[in-house]
C-alpha cells in the first residue's frame, strides 16, 4: 500500500453499548485510497460507512487493526483533513464571511487575510453578494455552499464527506454534485464520499467500495472509468454507467436484504 494517501488495515471497530455489551461496527476491514483519488463508500444503514470516516478524521481510534494518513498512522486528529457532514456544520451566529473565514483564523491567518480568502472562495461556490447574511437567512443548498467553502478553504489533503446532500432536493443536489466536482477538480484532495444512493456514488467517484451489512467490511470495490469532466444528470445516462451500476448492484442487494431483515426482525422482538 505504499503511496496510498489513506490506508485501513484489517480495521476492527468496537464500541460499548450503555447496557455494558460490545457492538462491533467495523470488522477486518481494509481499504485505500490514492492521492487525489475520489471514492465513495456505499452500503446498507448501520454497515459503518460513518465510523469509517470517524476513524480516517481521527475522531474514534480502531479496537484492532491501523488507519494512516499520508503514510503516517493516525493518532488523534491528523493535519490536512477537511470534514462536510450531514446536517450543517455552520455557526448560527456568525455570517457567511465570518464561517469561512473561521478555519484559516484558526490556524493562525490575520483576520484581515482570512477574509480576504473567505471573500474569494464564497465567490468560487457562488455565494457572492452574500457574506452578510447568516445561515437562517440561506437556504438548504446555500448553506451547503458554505460548507464546501469552509471545507475547502483550508487547503486540505483529505476532504470526508458523510452524506453532504442527502437532505437537499433533487434539483439542488445535482447543482450541489456539479459544483463539488467542479471544486474538487482545481484541488489535489483525495476524497472519501459517504452516501446511500448508488447512483450519486457513480456520478462522483473514481471508484466505489461496497461494506456490508454490519459489521462492515469491504465485499468489492469498482474502479469507474467514466470520463472527466462529468455533468451529474448526464453521465447517467451513458451505457456504461448503467454496466457498472448493475455489477456494483448484484453485490450490494444482497447487503441491503440483509439489513433489512434484520431490521424487521429487531422491530418484531
């Protein structure tokens, strides 16, 4: 696995339940990811696609098995790493200028340079005119926006994204694709994208792993080689993505059958 941007070996991920047992989200579980590489991670609910994420950010250390981060073992939160998440990540009390300017401030960027950054990368996720108002004043697709650009500012080698745009409408989700693909392209971060829909995981990626149903681990993982640059709504429509679609889809069907019985049996006891 040498040159691999991130790297997952034979990771087991354990966790206390609050009635004192063990609950085992991740097991033997092992993946990498090239530098610049964009990859989802797809599987059925409660397979451990976020406690992946967790353990690449270094938010949760592994019960067995070593997470490194551009050669280096994860302990604690690694330089370089970029997080998006499902529900907004912004400060309520602060403008849309001021959230993105927060990460370089953080780290130390005057805070006249770091608006001044925060001002180009608003107008780069198209938010120009808007770095006054507060994210109650924006809509779900623009906070979003926001959050791309508080991400992204930064600079970060590895951007992790749990399900970005899960809450959004169709029409503005698409948007929201494009314009992480568009971003991602004029970056060299590789990219680990969460999502339960196989289809955004075509779209997006360079290559998709498959988890399986809880414990995850990989049961395959799909090179896409469908050109760049994509346009979300119109690369599905291209023979090939439907050829890789089904084979990715006779593989996780039956993970997602699984998950689903056993999440009827746990409603019947």
């Amino acid at each position: 696995m040498a040159g691999a941007a991130i790297e997952l070996r034979n990771v087991t991920k354990r966790f206390a339940t609050p009635k004192g047992g063990i609950f085992t989200a991740l097991r033997d579980l092992t993946m990498e990811v090239a530098p610049g590489e964009f990859c989802a991670v797809v599987g059925p609910t409660g397979c451990g696609k976020s406690t992946t994420l967790a353990l690449i950010s270094g938010l949760e250390p592994p019960s067995v098995g070593e997470v490194r981060v551009e050669g280096r073992a994860v302990r604690g939160i690694p330089d370089g790493i970029g997080y998006v998440f499902q529900t907004d990540a912004v400060f309520p009390w602060k403008t849309v200028l001021e959230n993105v300017a927060a990460g370089p401030r953080y780290h130390g960027t005057p805070g006249r340079e770091a608006r001044d950054r925060a001002r180009e990368w608003i107008t780069r996720v198209g938010l120009a005119g808007f770095e006054d108002r507060y994210p109650h004043q924006l809509s779900g697709g623009m906070r979003k926006r926001v959050g791309l650009a508080q991400s992204l500012i930064t600079g970060p080698k590895i951007l992790l994204m749990d399900e970005p745009f899960s809450a959004l409408d169709v029409q503005t989700r698409t948007l929201m694709e494009d314009e992480l693909l568009a971003l991602w392209a004029s970056t060299s971060a590789s990219v680990v994208f969460v999502t339960h829909d196989l289809e955004e995981a075509i779209a997006l990626a360079d290559r998709v792993f498959v988890l399986t149903a809880g414990p995850g681990t990989v049961k395959g993982n799909y090179a896409v080689d469908l050109p760049r640059p994509r346009k979300v709504a119109e690369i599905r429509f291209q023979p090939r993505f439907t050829e890789i679609y089904e084979a990715i889809w006779s593989q996780l069907r039956d993970e997602v059958l699984v998950s689903y019985e056993r999440q009827k049996h746990a409603a019947a006891v």
